[in-house]
C-alpha cells in the first residue's frame, strides 16, 4: 500500500507552500496512483476544499497554470498534466512515496482513538490492527489481536499492583492465558468490576477459536456482539496497570 495522503502532506510540508505548489505536490501524488493523470480547475479547487484549504480563484489558478513550466495541458479539453521533467524532478525528490507504507489506517470500529492513543506504541500499533482488521472483514485476525491485547492488559495490571507472581509458573515464565482468566476473576488484589469479570472468557474464547479451531472461521457478528464490552474492559485494564492516568 502506498503512502497515505495525509502522510504525504506531513511529509512534504504541503500545507506551508504556495498555491501553484500546492497544486504541483497533489498532483504528483495523484498521478503515482494513477498513470497519466490529468487534472481540471475545478478538480483542483475540490482538492483544496478537501483539504479544508481556501478556495482558490479560478480564473486566476488557470491563468497560472497555463503560465508555469511545470505543468501541460492535457489532452482532454480545459485539462493539465505535470510536465515529463517535472514528474522526474518530483519523483527523485520525493522517492518516499513509491514505498510500501507500515502506516495502519483505520477508524475506532472497535477501540476509539482516545482510548489508545498515548499509552504506549505496542498498545497503539495493536489497537489499531484490530480496528483495520474487522473493517477489512478480517475477522479471525482480529479476534487474535483482541486476544492478545487483553493478556498484555491484563499482565501489566498484574505487575503494576506487584502480584504477577500469582500468573507466573515455576520457572518465572507466565501462564496460560486461561490460567491468567481464571485468577483474574477470582482476585480480590486485582479487583475487576463485575462486568468485566463476566466476559474475560468470552474475550479469550474467541481468540482462541480463531487461532486453534481447524474448521472455525470468525463472522463480524461474532465480534460485534462483544465490542462494548471489549472497549470497556480494555478501558478498565488499562487504568488498572497505570498505562492511562
């Protein structure tokens, strides 16, 4: 996946520059997604308001693309292009753009951005993999996510509140993600709300029939009928161990 758009202003500082650049930089970005892209006026002036940008003047825009060397006109009528040398000056000076990204994009389907943001990167990153893989209809993959978001939780609940001796084996290593539920509930130390005990199961149940189950495929029903309840627990833990203040 390429580079976002949002992403590609950050980086080129778009919003900083002058009008005709600004028109330069989105349309290079357009034609790297689509070859031989052409552009109008009011296509142009539809980027901006996108953007949320002033509203150029149209009869002056026109006027200076026809003026700049950076652009030609297009073969449709009233329609320009980048210049064959300045799609090569654009290309060697923002090479950036034909990387595949590790940005995740997603919405707060399933953890709102209030929830995860500044807490700590690993929780970041994981959260928002659940909230693209459910609305890209990767159901299984998120439900191993919820699952393995949960037992971080609930591990750095255990050693905020000094008792992860009590999820720990013999050997120091910690226990099963069930062994951990399973104390969870029944802790007084920890001290989880009623409803958040009540669907720890659930939670880790799910997750563990998308990992193990050879004939098992999740359904979005499967993970819609839980989300509150997730979002909620989640929330819970995560003041629980002293990530959120």
């Amino acid at each position: 996946m390429a580079i976002s758009l949002n992403r590609f202003i950050e980086k080129t500082n778009l919003l900083t520059q002058t009008e005709i650049d600004k028109v330069r930089l989105l349309a290079f970005y357009h034609h790297v997604h689509q070859e031989d892209f052409e552009f109008s006026v009011d296509l142009i002036c539809g980027w901006f308001e996108d953007l949320g940008l002033h509203k150029p003047n149209k009869s002056r825009l026109k006027q200076n693309l026809s003026k700049s060397r950076c652009f030609v006109k297009g073969k449709e009528q009233e329609s320009f292009r980048l210049h064959a040398s300045e799609l090569k000056s654009l290309k060697e000076e923002h090479s950036f753009i034909s990387e595949k990204s590790e940005e995740i994009e997603a919405t707060d389907t399933i953890l709102p951005d209030s929830l995860y943001e500044n807490t700590r990167g690993y929780i970041e990153s994981l959260s928002k993999q659940i909230n693209a893989s459910y609305e890209n209809n990767i159901f299984d993959g998120c439900a191993v996510l919820m699952r393995r978001l949960l037992e971080i939780c609930l591990i750095h609940s255990y050693e905020h509140q000094g008792i992860d001796t009590e999820i720990r084996d013999s050997n120091g290593n910690y226990k099963m993600l069930s062994d951990i539920v399973s104390n969870a509930i029944n802790n007084p130390k920890l001290s989880l709300s009623r409803n958040t005990k009540s669907c720890l199961e659930n939670f880790r149940a799910i997750g563990n029939f998308s990992a193990h189950k050879i004939y098992y495929n999740a359904r979005r029903s499967d993970i819609q009928k839980v989300i509150l309840e997730y979002r909620a627990a989640i929330e819970e833990l995560l003041y629980k161990n002293g990530i959120k203040k």
